[in-house]
C-alpha cells in the first residue's frame, strides 16, 4: 500500500525542468491578443446586460399598459 502511494506522489508533482513550447516573443503575442480578447468579450456581456435591463423594462411597461 505504502507502493502505490510513493508512486501517485511522484507522478502528481509536476516537473519543474520541463521546457515551454513557445518562445518568449510567442508568449508576449500571445499575451497581447489574450488581453484584447478579454475586453472584446467583456465589452458583448456589458452590452448584452445592457440590452436585457432596457428589452425587460420595455417588456414591463408594454404588459402593464
């Protein structure tokens, strides 16, 4: 028993030599066209929020008229 836990202990540690695929002017792109797509995507879930508050008000005035 004492095997079998020594052996899951050694291969949950990750491996601290292992290299990046990807250079360093890679990762910096990268980096960059993350942090765009971040705002682009907050900037449709802001707009979309924002769509819903107006449609349901207008849907709540519409039904009470």
């Amino acid at each position: 028993m004492n095997d079998s836990q020594s052996s899951s202990n050694a291969n949950s540690t990750p491996q601290a030599d292992q290299a990046l695929p990807y250079t360093d002017a890679e990762i910096e792109s990268m980096t960059v066209e993350d942090a765009g797509a971040g705002k682009f995507l907050t900037t449709m879930l802001v707009c979309t929020f924002c769509y819903t508050i107006v449609v349901g008000g207008y849907v709540i005035y519409w039904s009470l008229k």
